[in-house]
C-alpha cells in the first residue's frame, strides 16, 4: 500500500506516530495499528504466529498419528528435525528477498507456497509421508526473517528492540498455543461423530486456513519501507536497487553475523526443539493424559508473550544506560542463565512439579535471548541486513537440527539426559558473544576505538563510486539515529528524539 499522507517541510511524508529523520517510529504503540508501522508490525507477528502453529500442528496429536502410522522412535525423531532444517536454507533465502524485493512480497510468498504442505497432513498415510509434510511446512518458519526485518526497517535503535522482541515473541508464541489449540480441536471433531482414525486429519485444515489468511493479510495490509513498497521506491529513485552479490558479499565477511548465529541456535535452536519433545516427554514419563500434556507443552510456548519481548525491551534499556555494550552482556548473561536451568531440569525428573516448575522458569530465560539477540542483529549490518537476519534465524534453525540429531534421536540417550546435556551446550556456546566488537561502540571486554564512527562503520559497506552518487544516505541516516549505542555520554547532546512532525497527521496514516 502506498503511504497516506502530505508533504511536511523537507517533502517528507506525516505520519500519525512520531518518526526520526529516516521515517521510523520513535515510539511503540503495541494496540494501535497505525499505519504504515503499527500495521506493518501487526501483519509480521501475526503471519509468523500462524507459520509457527503450522508447523507445530502434529506434535500435540503424536500419540494418535504415532498408532494410526505406525511411527517409530527414528521415524519420530527423523520428522521433528525435519521439521526445523527446512528453514535453514529457507531463512537464507528469505533474507536476501527482503533485502531485494522487500518483507512484504517476500513473506506472503512463502507462506502461500507452504500451505499446501499444511493441508497434506490431512491425507499422509506412511512415516516417510509423514517427514516430507513436516519438512515442507517447516520451511514456512522462515517468515520469521521477513517479520524481524520488517521490524528493524520501521522501528528507530531506541525502540528496535522492543519491537523485534514483541514480533518474534508474538509469533512463537504459536508454538504454544498450538498445544492447547490442536487437542482442543481433535476433541471437538471427535465429539461430533468423527472416529480418531480420521478427527486428527480433520483437525489439520484449521492451521491451513489460519495460513493462507495470514498471507492474504500481509498482502492487503503491509508495507515494506515507511516511505512506502520496494517497487515504489526504486521507482522514484528513493532507495538503492541492489544486487545479490554485494548484499551476499557484506553479510558472509561480517564475523558478527557468524556469531549471532551460533549463539542464536542454542536459544531460539533450543526453543523449537523443546516444542517438539516436550509434549511426548511429559506423557512418557509422569503418565499424564493427552490434554494435561499439552497444557504443559502450552506453558512453556506461550511463555513467549512476555519473555521474548522482554528480552527486547531490555536490550533497549541496557542500551539507554551503557549502549552495545549493555546489550552485549545482557545476551550472555541471559543466555548462560538459561544454559544453567536446562540443565536443572533435565535433573529434577524425579518430580513432577519441579520438572514444569523448572521447565516454565527456564522458557522465559531461553525466549529473552532470543529477544535479545535481535537487539543486536539491526547494528550488524545496513546493506544486508536482511541476509545478517537470516543468517542468524538460519543459525536457530541449525542448532535445533543438530540438538535434535545429537540427543533426541532414536534411543541412545533418555529424553532428561538429551535435556541435561543440551543445557551444558547452551553455556559454551554463549561465550562467543565475548568476541563481539564494534569499534564505534566497543564489545563486552573492551571498549571503543578512539575516533571510530557509526557513520565510518556502516559506509565501508560501500564503494567510493557509490557514496558519492549517496546510496549509502539510509546508512548514514540509521548511524545519526544510533548515536545512543555508545552509552549516556555518546547519546547526551545526540539528535532530537523527533525530527519529522506529525501534527496534522491524516486519518489512515
């Protein structure tokens, strides 16, 4: 959609929210759906809130398509992984297309491509059958790139955060609902006539349909720039038109895009391996039913709806009081928290209690580093920042892969001791995050380099030829706005919080 607006001095457009020199909302209206921002932030959550019940669809129903499969221990294990390394290369993808196409044509495509996979589990009637529609819809996890660009495109540093931390939280919290959302519906098909046989089947359309509106929604609804679309944009000569191989090129020689991606694979890797144990993990072992099983599931899931923005909100404010190097030690502090708790909780499986006490405590550290994580990720990189994101979102879906091989693959360990040592896996490889340093702002051990510039780091991204032609203006706009990543003393005397009125804001901006 176009930008509904006039022209405020300088030709740019009003907007209803409050906005910095480069168009992004300085504040947060989390009920409002203003846009183009709100709107936009609606739209990203949403569609990869419905991805995410997608894919998490079969989980809460194994026990019934385990017996009417015939599934094994190695055919569950196969189909859980399967389930997560789709996205890997997906991801990738997804961050280079918004990079060159946009969030918006990026994420509907996706999702429209994936949904017949959703609609296919209605109808599998082998193992095999069983990992390619998981697999498939797996791949659909990838929105989440499109959902954390979109965010870091209309948010400004102080509030970027936050609004990634909500996005991704809001959308994973999918995985939870899908717990609860899956039994309640098999029960419902069941109670109406429906043998077991063919309710789980039924119950499947309803994560369909959930999808394909989603991205009808993003289509009739979102915008990918505050300015307006990708198309409208190269159009008007407003933004640079880039290729693949530069946009490739600064994200692959960024040493900091490698890192986040590793550390991102044992939090968010983490997240979406327990999705896809816990819920047979606590019928196995406490000999609960079907629906407390997923209620349990659930908690941990839907723990997302604080945690993960939390975990955003305060990068944010770490940032406001030491700048990067509060949101540095933040992630590694978190992280390694929740590294600690796993490991307690594959531990304490003698007791019932403590083991969903220990499992929802553990949820809201695991989640808040994965909040954090993408505090950092928009600093990263301007030119690719899209491909950074999907790398780092690929990197979650990688350690979920090789947790899941490792220790909760066929019969070799107990799911407690998969559990235990998943948390001790989580703690080493949060120490990378040490080696993180931006020479304009400094990194958890060091500070600093006298005389480097946020301006200085973000234009090395581009040629001579081309800073002189300015297509590195949206670079230098982001790095006058970031003035605040170098603490209290760099961010005193910094840009005014607003520089683009919004009085006289038309009905519908």
């Amino acid at each position: 959609m176009e930008v509904e607006g006039v022209e405020a001095a300088g030709g740019k457009p009003r907007f209803r929210m409050p906005v910095d020199s480069d168009l992004k909302a300085t504040e947060f209206w989390l009920f409002s759906f203003a846009r183009p921002h709100m709107a936009s932030f609606h739209m990203a959550w949403f569609s990869f809130f419905c991805c995410f019940v997608s894919t998490f669809a079969a989980p809460p129903l194994l026990p019934l398509i385990r017996d009417t499969l015939g599934l094994t221990a190695t055919d569950i294990g196969n189909a859980g992984i399967a389930s997560v390394s789709g996205a890997v290369f997906a991801r990738l993808a997804m961050g280079t297309a918004c990079d060159l196409v946009g969030p918006r044509l990026a994420s509907a495509s996706l999702i429209l491509l994936t949904t017949p996979a959703v609609y296919c589990s209605s109808i599998i009637q082998s193992p095999s059958a069983y990992l390619l529609v998981r697999f498939f819809t797996g791949i659909s996890l990838a929105s989440f790139v499109s959902a954390q660009f979109w965010m870091s495109s209309m948010f400004s540093a102080p509030k970027v955060g936050l609004a990634n931390g909500v996005a991704g939280g809001w959308g994973n919290l999918g995985g939870g609902a899908v717990q609860l959302l899956m039994p309640l519906v098999y029960e419902a098909i069941h109670k109406i006539g429906s043998t077991p046989f063919t309710a789980w089947r039924v119950a499947f359309f309803i994560p369909g349909l959930m999808q394909t509106f989603s991205a009808i929604a993003v289509l009739a609804f979102g915008q990918d720039m505050p300015g307006g679309n990708y198309g409208k944009l190269h159009k008007n000569g407003d933004m640079h038109k880039d290729s693949f191989g530069n946009v490739l090129r600064h994200a692959l020689t960024n040493y900091r895009g490698w890192i986040l991606a590793l550390t991102y694979g044992y939090c968010f890797g983490v997240e979406l391996t327990i999705d896809n144990v816990v819920h047979q993990y606590f019928y196995d072992r406490f000999d609960v039913n079907l629906q407390t099983a997923g209620l349990i599931a659930a908690s941990f899931g839907m723990a997302n709806i604080i945690s993960r923005p939390g975990g955003g909100l305060l990068s944010d404010w770490l940032s406001s009081r030491y700048g990067m190097r509060g949101r540095l030690w933040g992630l590694w502090t978190v992280q390694t928290i929740g590294g600690v708790l796993c490991v307690v909780l594959g531990i304490v499986d003698f007791s019932f209690v403590a083991s969903v006490a220990v499992m929802v405590l553990f949820s809201f550290f695991v989640q808040a580093a994965c909040g954090l994580t993408f505090g950092i990720v928009p600093f990263v990189s301007r030119r690719s920042l899209g491909l950074i994101s999907g790398m780092t979102g690929g990197g979650g879906n990688v350690g979920a892969v090789l947790t899941q091989y490792i220790f909760f693959h066929g019969t070799k360990y107990k799911t407690e001791t998969g559990i235990k040592y998943m948390g001790l896996m989580i703690i080493a490889c949060t120490l990378p995050i040490m080696l993180i340093y931006f020479p304009q702002w400094g990194g958890m051990l060091v500070g600093p380099r006298k005389g480097a510039t946020a301006e200085e780091y973000y234009s090395r991204e581009w040629s001579d030829h081309e800073r002189e032609k300015g297509f590195n203006a949206a670079s230098v706009r982001f790095a006058e706005n970031s003035v605040r990543e170098g603490g209290r003393s760099s961010a005193t005397g910094g840009q005014p919080r607003h520089t683009v009125p919004i009085d006289a804001s038309p009905v519908g901006v």
